[in-house]
C-alpha cells in the first residue's frame, strides 16, 4: 500500500514562538560566558527546550522562587518568554541585575498594553482563559500594575455567568474584555455574549491571535482529505491540546503525539494520513514523524 502523507496547510511554530526560540540562539551566541536563563519554559515543547537547554539555556521557575535563585553577582541574561512577565515580575528581576531580553510575542504584548491603558482610566479588567496560563498572569499583573480598581478571570461562560457582579459593578461603566491570545475563539464569543447581557456597556476586544484560527481552519480542511490524523505537539502546550479535541471530533482515528517513536501502529495501515502541529512544535519534529510514516 502507498500511504499518502498530507501536511495541514497551516502547522507549527508561530510567529511568536519561532521568534522567541530565535531570541535565546541569539543570545547563547551574543553571550558565550554568561549564565543565560529563560523565566519559564520558553515555550511548552520539551524536545526543542531539551535542544536549547544543550546550547546552553537555563529554565528558572517563573515565580518568586526562581528569581530568588539569580545571584545578582553573576550579572545574568534572563529572556523573558513568549507569553510575558507582569510588569512586578519584570521589576524584581531588575532588581537582581538582570540583563532582560524580551521575546514576548508582539500580539501578547498589545495585550498587555490594551489592559494597562484601560486600567489606568479605571476600567474593572476582565480576562478570558486558561486561568494558570503564564500570558493570561501577564496580562492580569499588568491591569493590577496599572491600578484596575478590579480584576476577573473566566475560562467559560459558565463563569462568566456566575461573576459575583455586584450592584457597584453593573454601575460600573468602565469594563473591559480581553482574552488570552491561544484561547478558543468560540468559548470566548460566548463569554461576550453572556457579559454584553449583564454589562451592556462592557468593551469587548478581539485578542485571539489570527495563528490560532489559521491552525483550526487549516485543520478543518485536512479532515476531509485524509482517514487518520497526528496531532503533532507538546502535551502541556494549550493550543496543541485544542487542536486535539477539535481533530477528535471531526475524525475517527486521532492521536496526540511528541515524537515519532509516539505514532501509534494504526495509522501506518491507514491509506491517507494527515498531521498538524500546535503553535509551538519545531519543524524538525515535525519533519520526524513526516519521515517515519513515508519510510514505513
């Protein structure tokens, strides 16, 4: 049997994640005798952290813990991941004579910004997603850096629902929404929907990054030339998973991968396969699993 291997047009690295992975070669190289940290997991892919880590890339852990462990005799490079820092974060690593490179995603940082400003006038902040996600604490920290008289944090509109509005809120006039860029763009129409209800004067911004629609629409689309599916991507990466459940929904044989040695023996004897990638798997891996399914 020839097995027909199709890539989803749309697949891996995003702009935000490629340019921070390029951020830390860069400074490797730039500092070759310097103690060079990530604040966090650059990005949740454990291959390509495992490649960095190899050149030289350090992982502190991103809270209070892992700036303790800088001594500020060392004068370290700490690059600040894709999904940001909350501006108190950003200051006690200053405080420990860190040299900071910002990778933050572009998008991410508008975020930041769209949050701080409306704060500073303010505005109640509410944010939409996964709640212990290192963008959505960013996001957060910067509305409570900028002086939000108060802040909200919903994954559905369940909660959404369930906001302990009080009487002073829905006099409020001044609230916004906002999302985390990687959150799923249906749940947060609906979360909209139900706080356009009880706020009908709340500000609703669009902050879905357009990769993370590119992805699902670009999945939609293999569905229908293939009979099985590999989600290519890290176990602990948000947008992988959702391309997972989505995937699992639409096709009868789904699985969710890191590596090739993972592809399960089915899908060697299906006649077409398809594979999509998360926003934060490397190319090489996917070229891996690619290799494995043609050489079988």
């Amino acid at each position: 049997m020839n097995q027909i291997v199709t890539r989803a047009r749309i697949l891996g690295y995003c702009m935000g994640v490629r340019r921070a992975v390029e951020t830390a070669e860069k400074c490797i190289a730039d500092y070759p005798r310097k103690k060079i940290y990530s604040f966090g997991p650059l990005i949740h892919n454990s291959r390509a952290l495992q490649h960095l880590e190899s050149l030289g890339l350090q992982v502190l852990p991103a809270d209070d813990q892992g700036i303790e462990s800088i001594n500020p005799a060392d004068n370290p490079v700490v690059i600040i991941r894709a999904h940001g820092v909350p501006p108190q974060t950003r200051d006690k690593l200053t405080a420990k004579n860190c040299i900071i490179v910002d990778a933050t995603c572009p998008r991410v940082v508008a975020n930041q910004k769209k949050a701080s400003l409306r704060a500073a006038e303010g505005y109640i902040v509410i944010i939409a997603g996964d709640k212990n996600h290192g963008e959505v604490m960013a996001v957060e920290g910067s509305a409570r850096y900028a002086g939000a008289p108060e802040t909200y944090l919903v994954a559905t509109s369940e909660e959404a629902e369930a906001l302990p509005i009080t009487e002073r809120l829905e006099d409020h006039l001044k609230v916004l929404l906002l999302s985390q860029t990687t959150f799923s763009s249906k749940v947060y129409t609906a979360i909209a929907r139900t706080l356009s209800i009880k706020l009908p004067s709340i500000e609703v911004v669009d902050t879905i990054c357009p990769a993370t629609r590119e992805r699902q629409d670009a999945l939609w689309e293999l569905s229908e030339q293939v009979d099985g599916i590999i989600v290519v991507g890290g176990k602990n990466s948000a947008n992988t998973r959702r391309l997972y459940t989505t995937a699992a929904s639409i096709c009868g044989h789904v699985c969710h991968i890191e590596s090739a040695d993972e592809i399960p023996e089915e899908f060697f004897s299906l006649p077409r396969v398809g594979i999509t990638a998360g926003a934060s798997t490397p190319d090489f891996i996917i070229a891996e699993v690619e290799n494995a399914l043609q050489r079988h």
